[in-house]
C-alpha cells in the first residue's frame, strides 16, 4: 500500500476513533438527567438506553484502532 495512503487512512480512524471515544465516554459518565437537558430527550425512563450507546460507542473506537494497531488482518 501507499505510504501517503495508509498515512491518511490512520489519520481519519484516529480521528473517527476520538469522537466515538468522546461520545460514548459522555454517554457513559453524565448523568441522564444531565443528558435529557443537553436534548437527548429519547432517554427519559429508559435510563440504561444511552449507556448502552455510550459503552458501544467506546468499543467501537477501540475496534476502529485495534485491528490497525496489532495488524490484525480483518477478513
């Protein structure tokens, strides 16, 4: 592969990475009522929905640089 393409391509799953990371952490340690003023309405009485979210979304930007980092080959 392409240095200039592969530099690129850890660049934006680093970046994509940290807004999951950033969300999910959110969603994970803010209080729901905390969350329910900030607009995230779709949470009231179902408090454990947006820690679901929350805990998919960190795994999700651990799945996003794992692989990449171990050189795993994902098939």
């Amino acid at each position: 592969m392409n240095k200039k393409l592969n530099v690129g391509l850890w660049v934006v799953q680093v970046l994509l990475a940290l807004v999951f990371l950033m969300s999910g952490g959110m969603k994970l340690t803010a209080p729901v009522a905390d969350l329910i003023a900030q607009g995230m309405t779709w949470a009231e009485g179902r408090e454990w929905l947006p820690r679901f979210i929350g805990a998919s979304e960190v795994l999700g930007a651990l799945g996003l640089i794992i692989p990449a980092a171990t050189r795993i080959m994902p098939k």
